[in-house]
C-alpha cells in the first residue's frame, strides 16, 4: 500500500505549474512595451479654449444651414430658424 498518490501528486504539480505560468503571463501583459506615438506623429496641442471655439463655430454653421445629412443622402437639414417655424405652424 501507498500512503502517497501518483496521481494525486500530479494534479497539484500541473495545478502549481498552471499558476506559474498564469502569473507570468499577467506579468507579461503589466510590462510589455508599450508603442508611443512620435512626436512628428503626434496631432498638434492646441488650447482647449481653441478646440472649443472651433467646436462651437461649426456646430453654429450648421445650425443655420441647410445641406444632406450625414450618412442618410435621401434628407437634409435646414436651418434652426426654419424648423421651429415649420413646427409653430403645425400646432
């Protein structure tokens, strides 16, 4: 008689042997390189009171427009003012 299991004995080794391995893989993963941007690459840094500028004048252009909409070639849309007009007239 064994008071030891071969069997029991080589579950527990795959069992470390799976954590080990599962350790270096997520250590791996938390210090792998990692790729940067270069800077010639990289979009140019503007101000965010430009970004925002820029961001409000466009939404404003097109706001009082008229042309397609994105995606959907079938419609457009129309101006802010047009639109309210055409909703006031309906009720």
């Amino acid at each position: 008689m064994h008071d030891i299991s071969l069997r029991g004995v080589a579950i527990g080794a795959a069992i470390i042997l799976g954590g080990i391995v599962a350790s270096l893989l997520a250590a791996w993963l938390f210090v792998r390189p990692v790729e940067v941007t270069p800077p010639e690459r990289a979009m140019p840094r503007t101000a965010p009171q430009e970004d925002l500028a820029t961001f409000l004048r466009q939404k404003k252009a097109r706001l009082h427009s008229r042309g397609p909409l994105e995606g959907d070639p079938q419609h457009q849309h129309i101006p802010i003012e047009e639109a309210m007009r055409r909703l006031a007239e309906r009720r």
